[in-house]
C-alpha cells in the first residue's frame, strides 16, 4: 500500500526533478532549444509491494531516436542506492528496510532531451515482532491465539460479549485476492473476498461474522443493542486499532474520530476491491475499512459494514455478491 505520506514523498521526488530539468534548460539556453525529442518512454513493470530478499530484472527498453541514434539508459533505485548506472539490464535488490523505493530509469541520447519513467515498491514484512504493523497488540489476559490448521496461518483472537472474533483480517489463500495481487501482502494485510468466496472461506468452527454479531460488539459500547441493519453513531473509534504500516499511522487523526480501540478489535482500513473482466481495481485504502457480512440483502447483493477515517459512525452498505471485495473476519461461539 502507498499510503498518504508515501504520495507526498512521490510527489516531492517528482516536483524535484522538475524543477532540477527546468534549472538545467534555462543555463543551457538556446542550446537546450536545439535538442529534439526521444521517441516513448522508458519501459518496466514491478510489483506494488515485495519483501526483503525479492529480485527484479529490468531490461533498458522502450525509447528510441528517430535519426538512429543510439540510445541509452541510467537507472537508481532510491533509498537503496542513488548510484546512476547505466546499463541494459538493471536489478533491483529488495533490502530488509521497511519503506518504499522509487525506481527510475532515464533514457539519454546525444543531441536529444532525455525521457524517464518511474515506478515504487514497498518492501512489507510480517513478523510479528520486526514486521510492517505495530500497534496491533496482544493481551494474555484478554486475547489468544488461533492457527488454522489449513494453511499454518496463526491468528490473534479476543472475546466480545460472548463470541470470538479474529483481531486480524482473514488471509486464507484458498480464495480471493492480495492487495494489488502481491501475495507478499496477505499476511500482513489479509485479503479480500467476493461474498460468494467469503462464506465459505473462514477455518472450521469459524463462520463470518452476521448483522448480528455486529450490532452485539456495537451494545458494548452503546450500552444495548442497536438495530443490526441501523447506521451505528460515535463508535467507530472503539472499533478502531492506531495501527502504524511501515512507521506510518494507517488511520488518518481526524478530531471527530477519537480512535481506542476497545473492543480490541483493531479494524484497519485496508479499503475494499472490485473485480472486473480487465482486472481487480483496488479502492480506498487508508481511508476505508470494508467487512462482508453473512447476511444477503437478495439474490444479487449483500450487506457489508465499513468505516470511514473521517467519520465516528458505522456504516452499513450493499453491494454484488460476486463482483465486490470486501475484508472478511471470522467468529465463533465463544469456547
């Protein structure tokens, strides 16, 4: 995930070479006026989010001189190195540091204006203890753990009024899919599932969480039991866990939103995903936290809860069972 700090970060690398590019036309003067235009831009592909240890090929490609010039290329890959190579096949080496890396490739031919392209990678991790979340805490006394037998997968559990909820968002790699397809996000951020998916996604003795379920944690707070289809006023925040990504807060501080989490559910906003026949376009993350529910509206659609980082309620929607994404926590009787 790119969060909302990492744009500003994009932004600022790219307002830099901006104004880099423009302080060199202006000494150069009309010379530069003199330098005509590569044809296309650099071409490379890689993925949203990786981990320490990944390696990705770049071959130098996609520009060229229409005089036949030839045409080469120089690549850096900040943080890890802003060392300039210039070489036809650039590799990028994920380090153990938890950031996100800006990769450029420039292409340059003498007598032409140069062309780049650039593209960023977030290096996660999901050790519990060194990995990319931190605030998601873990009380002896009040929480415990469940392993899937599945997959091995180990999940942080607590207890709300009589039922056992996952603190985490389901990552079962059976069904749905990882935030922008990388599979190096499941086990950090869990996945998300069609509701034809969801319902049979949770672990034996598990089941999704209903209406119900719901507006139960809800009478903690509120003090009796809302209407399980109602739009749930100023609770969200006991919903909520301060979470940090990679050192940064996942939910924006807004003042009407006092996040403390007491429920001890740490609901993140991961936002939600919708699949189409050209892909999966991902929605909304840091600023939404989308969850199916076991409950069908009708044969076409289903009821979801969800947040939003700028509002103390929760909300109630619906949407295709089959084309909408949502995350997905699971519960059980409590034993």
């Amino acid at each position: 995930m790119i969060t909302k700090g990492t744009y500003m970060h994009i932004n600022r690398i790219i307002l830099i070479s901006a104004i880099a590019a423009f302080a060199l036309t202006s000494c150069k003067g009309d010379d530069t006026e003199k330098l005509k235009y590569l044809t296309g831009e650099p071409e490379f592909t890689i993925p949203a989010y990786g981990v320490s240890g990944d390696r990705f090929e770049l071959p130098s490609k996609g520009v060229t001189a229409e005089d036949g010039t030839t045409v080469k290329y120089y690549w850096y890959a900040e943080p890890i190195s802003t060392h300039r190579d210039t070489v036809p096949v650039y590799y990028v080496n994920l380090t153990d540091s938890l950031c996100t890396v800006t990769v450029h490739c420039v292409a340059f031919a003498e007598g032409y204006n140069p062309s780049s392209t650039s593209h960023t990678i977030t290096i996660v991790n999901s050790d519990r203890k060194k990995g990319s979340i931190k605030g998601l805490d873990f009380d002896q006394s009040k929480d415990f753990s469940f392993t899937d037998p599945r997959d091995g997968r180990e999940y942080w559990c607590t207890t709300v009024k009589g039922t056992d909820w996952f603190k985490e968002n389901l990552a079962y790699r059976g069904a749905g899919v990882p935030l922008e397809n990388c599979e190096s996000t499941s086990d950090v951020f869990g996945r998300f599932y069609t509701w034809d998916e969801a319902v049979k996604a949770c672990p034996e003795g598990w089941r999704m969480s209903n209406l119900g379920d719901w507006s139960d944690a809800a009478s903690v707070i509120l003090g009796e039991n809302p209407d399980p289809k109602d739009r749930f006023l100023s609770i969200a925040g006991g919903f909520m866990g301060n979470i940090y990504f990679n050192g940064q807060r996942m939910w924006e501080y807004w003042p009407k939103v006092s996040i403390t989490n007491d429920l001890r559910l740490s609901m993140t906003p991961m936002g939600y995903a919708v699949k189409r026949e050209t892909g999966t376009a991902f929605k909304s993350q840091f600023d939404y936290a989308a969850f199916w529910t076991a409950d069908e509206k009708d044969g076409e659609q289903a009821y979801y809860r969800y947040f939003y980082d700028e509002s103390p309620d929760l909300f109630i929607g619906s949407a295709a069972k089959s084309s909408f994404a949502a995350s997905v926590r699971c519960v059980r009787d409590h034993q």
